[in-house]
C-alpha cells in the first residue's frame, strides 16, 4: 500500500503588523498543503529567512513601517529568490500597484478577504498563475500608451512563449531557464514583443497581452 505525500507551499508572512501576522500565520498552518516557515517585520529580517529556509511564496504587506514591500521585492530578486510573491494589503496607491506588477509580483489581494480566499489564491499562484483583484487592474489598465496601433501586431512563437511566461510573473532568469535561452536573449525577445506592442514596460505589456492576445497564450 502507497501513501500519497502532498507537497505543501512554504510560505513566509512579512507584515510589521504582529498581530496580524500572528493570527494570519496560525489560520493558514490549518490547510494541509500550506506551511508558513517564517513571519517578519521587517525586510532584514525577511532576506535572512530567504536566504536560510526554502520559501515558495512571500506574502507581503506594502507598508513596513519605514519600509515598503516594492523595496524589499526588489532587494529579494537581487539576492537571487526564485519564489513568488502575492501582496496582501490594506490598500495602495495606482502607482504603487503598478509599479509591484513591473517588479514581477505574482498576485495583490486585499486584507479584507476571507482566509479561504486568500488560501485559493496562494493554491493558484504557486500553480503558475497570476492573481490581482479587479480594482488593481484599472491603474494597469491606464497605464498603457493609448497611441498603439489598433491593429493587433503579429506575434512569433517565442514572442507568445515570452509573453505567457511575463504573464505568470516569472523573472528574466526564470524565462531564460524555462526556455533554454540566455538572460540577454529574453531581454532581446521582451525588447521586440514591447516594440510589436507599442509598450514600455512589462505591466503595460501584461495588459495589452489580456486584451488583444488572450487567445493566443
């Protein structure tokens, strides 16, 4: 007789609120296929666990204090983590969510959903996908140059494989490895499918892809 072994989700809680932190931490240690390995104040002591515990998905809150959670997205990536991050907040700025799209997060959910909801939403990012609430959309949405062309631009397979990859939140260097190409060779392929599509940035680019391109990726 096998046994079947579930693999479960590491997670680390970053949020300078403890008793937030705390409880939001023993809720999710109820679902059997979720495990939080940390909980942090601040980003020091969150790039320690990263570097010291095998962390699949950050959950992270944008106002640390002193500190915001774009920083410290930005600070992790440089220090080499492969994971994921999924924003859990009380609310932000257009700017800002813009802006965490463009740094790569994988998800932004508000703190006014249920722990079921925000369980679902970890399930679905640590299966490769990318999760941000509608009101998050909008400033996205705004965000792309209104001169592009009407007409949608013709796409190569590696433009679409590229594109997909960006969808699901994934570094250049996790591109790169996926798809068995150089760092420098995804930068060129992200270059020509932001020229196709008239974008400047990755989240203007992830905008653009929902709309006219969905049913090719």
């Amino acid at each position: 007789m096998t046994t079947s072994i579930t693999q479960s989700t590491r997670l680390l809680i970053v949020d300078d609120h403890a008793m937030f932190r705390e409880g939001l931490a023993r809720m999710l240690e109820r679902e059997q296929d979720l495990k939080v390995v940390g909980q942090c104040a601040s980003s020091n002591d969150a790039l320690t666990v990263l570097h010291d515990a095998n962390v699949d998905i950050v959950l992270l809150d944008v106002d640390l204090g002193t500190e915001r959670g774009l920083d410290f997205v930005i600070a992790a990536k440089h220090a080499g983590f492969q994971g994921r991050f999924l924003i859990v907040t009380a609310g932000i700025s257009d700017q800002e969510a813009v802006q965490l799209i463009e740094a790569g997060v994988a998800g932004i959910l508000h703190k006014q959903n249920s722990t079921e909801v925000l369980s679902n939403t970890i399930r679905q990012i640590a299966s490769g996908e990318v999760c941000l609430e509608k009101a998050y959309l909008g400033p996205l949405f705004r965000s792309v140059d209104r001169s592009r062309p009407a007409r949608p631009a013709r796409l190569t397979d590696r433009d679409k494989t590229v594109l997909r990859f960006t969808l699901q939140g994934l570094t250049n260097r996790e591109i790169a490895a996926k798809m068995d190409l150089s760092e420098s060779a995804v930068k060129a392929s992200l270059r020509q499918v932001f020229s196709k599509l008239n974008v400047r940035t990755r989240a203007q680019a992830v905008k653009v892809a929902l709309e006219q391109y969905r049913d090719q990726l």
